[in-house]
C-alpha cells in the first residue's frame, strides 16, 4: 500500500492545486476542483488542445462571441494568458484535423490551426452556411466521426409544433413541417466549404434539441442527450406535478435514419415508454404510432436541460469512469410545484456500447443558494477532457470554467 501511495504521489507532483472550496461544487471523495478563469463572459462549448490550451465558444449575450483561447504558463492551473479571435454568437468548438471548428446559430467555420498555437494560422473558412436560426433552440453543437462526417444539431423552434406554439388546446401540425429542416441531427462533410442544409444529409429525426451530443471514442457511435417538450399541464390530463416529472430527459444512440419520436410522442418515466402527446390525440397513456419510436438507453429526471455530453477516456480517474458518461445538466424552470432541478454534472456507467448501472450525480454546488435560471451563480453547459485526464466545465452564467481532478491518496 505505502509503494502504490509514492507512485500515485508521484504522478499527481505536477497537478495543480484546488481551490480550498473546490470553486464551490461538492464532489465525490478523492476529487477536487479549482477555478481555471472567471467572469469570461456567457461560456458555452468548450475543448481542450493536446497542450493544455483551452478553446471556448462564447454565447449570445457577448456582443462580440467568438473563440477565447486560455493558457496557464505558470503551472498553476489558473489562465493568465488570453486571446480572443473570431465573432458571432458561440455555441460550440471542436479540433478535427488541422482545424479548429467553431459553430454559430447559423454557420460551421473552421480556422487552419498549428500545434501550440493561441490564434489562428489563417483565416476563416465557412463550411455550412445558411442553417436555420429563428429564434430558440438556435445552438448548433456539432461532432465528428472518423470517415469525415460532421454532425450538426438542429434544434425545434418550438415545443410541439403546434399550430399555435404553447397555447391551450392548439393541435399539432401533422405531418410536423419543422421536422424538415429542424428537430434532427444533420450530416455534413466536415472538409467541403459552403454547404448549405439541402447538401447535408438528415442523420435522424424527432429530436426536439440535443444540445448534449458527442462521438464516443469507445465504439464510435453518436450519442445525444435530448431536452424534451414542456408544458403538458395546458391539457386536461395533466396536472401541475404531472407537467414537473414529465417527461424524460433522454440519452439515445443516435443511429442513421432513426426516429425518435418528437413532436408526436414522449418518454413518459413513470410508464417507462413513449406515448402520444396530447397535441396529436393522446391522453397520458394512449401509445399509438409512437410504439415504433425509438426508446431512450436513460430517462432522466424533467426539465433539467441536458447541454455537455463526454464520454471519459482518460486514466486519471478511477476505472469505474473509464468510457463513461458526464452530462451537463444547465437547470429547470418549469418544475413547479416541485423544486427546480439540475444545475449540476452527472455520470453514466457503461458497459460496451450501453449504460451499465444507475446513474449518479457527480458534481454539484454550481448554481450555490438559487436554483432557478436568473439567481443561479453558475450554469453548467460544457464538458471536456485534458490532456492528462482531468474535465473541464464551463458556465453560461457567471462565465467561469472549472478543472475538476482526482487526488485519492491519504498516505
């Protein structure tokens, strides 16, 4: 035991220290956190280069958006080096190849990019241009696949696509027109500049919005975690603790031509299926067309806004968050009576290709004495991995990004 404590001792000498509070998130025993920047403005996406070097999109309310880059030169985990490139409303930033990505409401650009590097080696090029940006639901994450295959999401403008949006005893289109250009996961070339939506091809359909989407390294597949409708309690089947715990959040494989159901059907938890939405004739129970929906691999709790997926692959933390799942929850606001939900980090054993065990809260503290979007400190959305294993998040609200690390040794 003493010779496995000096060689974990050793391996965490170059870590840096954690904040005394941890940056305020209440962590499982072993881990601890510090505060890498703060106040940057609204951090949405974000990744972190073989180097160390932080990238992040920054969201709508920053007149300028764009890419901040962070670099710690001192060792102390803190950046005190900061550049700032590009511009429109940030939603995500990802490496491929020689590339940095950088997503907006409406574009893909991409900068050529030189290891090391805080800015960009040349100027931008467009990739997909002209996506559509009516308002909510505009953020286009984006991943990618090893054969040149970029996937973008497109989120639904609407709750259920109704002919009145939100409105009492409206009905819904049917067929759903928004299911033509929205509501789905879009493939691109991630290499060919200045496609537009009718170049790429529509991956899969009935995805309301999936904000939360990556490639998992482990197999390859792309996952999402999708935020589902609201407001069910404007019909008459459902009451107001009802509207709170309906319906899930849902973590799906998202596989090529696959269908998931919006704005026709939902995941109801407490029946653990797909049902009709009242919009389209259901009653709360009725499954109808919505039996060869696909279901989720986890339905987790209402409302809590799933915006950060990564599947861990380091080996910093213990084996049991190897291939694994963190996902950002960004918080609810429509879970009354019920207290609001989310504003915290959760995590998903798998196994293979599929969860293995319940799910768990891992991190949480974010949004401190408030959890409801406007008096929330901080709002989690993005998640990614260092070089040396650690997660990184980031915060839409008070714009800080966290290092969350592993340092389980009492010798």
């Amino acid at each position: 035991m003493l010779f496995f404590c000096i060689l974990l001792s050793t391996a965490t000498l170059a870590q840096p220290a954690c904040n005394p509070d941890n940056g305020g998130l209440i962590l499982p025993k072993g881990f601890c956190a510090l505060i890498v920047a703060d106040q940057v403005g609204r951090a949405r996406h974000l990744t972190v280069a073989p180097n160390g070097d932080i990238f992040i999109a920054i969201g709508t309310t920053n007149k300028s958006g764009g890419v901040l880059a962070l670099r710690d030169t001192t060792g102390d985990g803190v950046a005190d080096v900061k550049k700032r490139f590009g511009n429109g409303p940030g939603s995500d930033v990802e490496f491929h190849k020689d590339y940095l990505y950088f997503s907006t409401h409406d574009t893909i650009i991409r900068y050529p990019w030189r290891a090391g590097d805080l800015e960009p080696a040349g100027a931008a090029e467009t990739i997909v241009q002209g996506l559509p940006a009516a308002p909510s639901h505009r953020a286009k994450s984006i991943a990618f696949d090893s054969e040149g295959g970029l996937y973008v999401n497109i989120g639904s403008p609407s709750n259920a696509c109704q002919k009145q949006d939100r409105a009492a005893g409206s009905p819904g289109k049917d067929p759903c027109n928004e299911l033509d250009t929205r509501a789905g996961i879009w493939r691109f070339d991630a290499h060919q500049p200045r496609q537009d939506q009718q170049d790429g091809a529509r991956f899969a359909t009935g995805l309301r919005n999936t904000v939360a989407l990556a490639i998992r390294p482990q197999d390859g597949k792309l996952y999402g975690v999708v935020h589902g409708r609201d407001q069910l309690n404007l019909w008459p089947h459902f009451d107001e603790t009802q509207n709170a715990e309906k319906p899930s959040e849902e973590l799906v494989r998202i596989e090529e031509h696959r269908d998931f159901g919006w704005p026709y059907c939902y995941h109801d938890p407490a029946l653990n299926q797909k049902v009709l939405a009242p919009e389209y004739g259901g009653d709360g129970k009725a499954v109808g067309r919505c039996q060869e929906k696909q279901n989720p691999l986890i339905a987790f709790p209402a409302h809590w806004a799933p915006n950060g997926l990564h599947f861990y692959s380091g080996n910093q933390f213990p084996k049991k968050y190897q291939g694994g799942a963190f996902i950002a929850f960004h918080g609810s606001w429509n879970r009354a009576p019920l207290p609001q939900g989310g504003y915290h980090l959760v995590f998903a054993p798998f196994k293979d290709k599929n969860p293995a065990g319940a799910w768990e809260v891992f991190a949480e503290g974010f949004a401190a004495q408030h959890k409801n979007p406007r008096a929330a400190a901080h709002r989690p959305v993005g998640i990614a991995e260092g070089p040396d294993g650690s997660l990184y998040i980031s915060d839409d609200q008070g714009g800080r990004i966290y290092r969350i690390l592993y340092k389980a040794c009492d010798c």
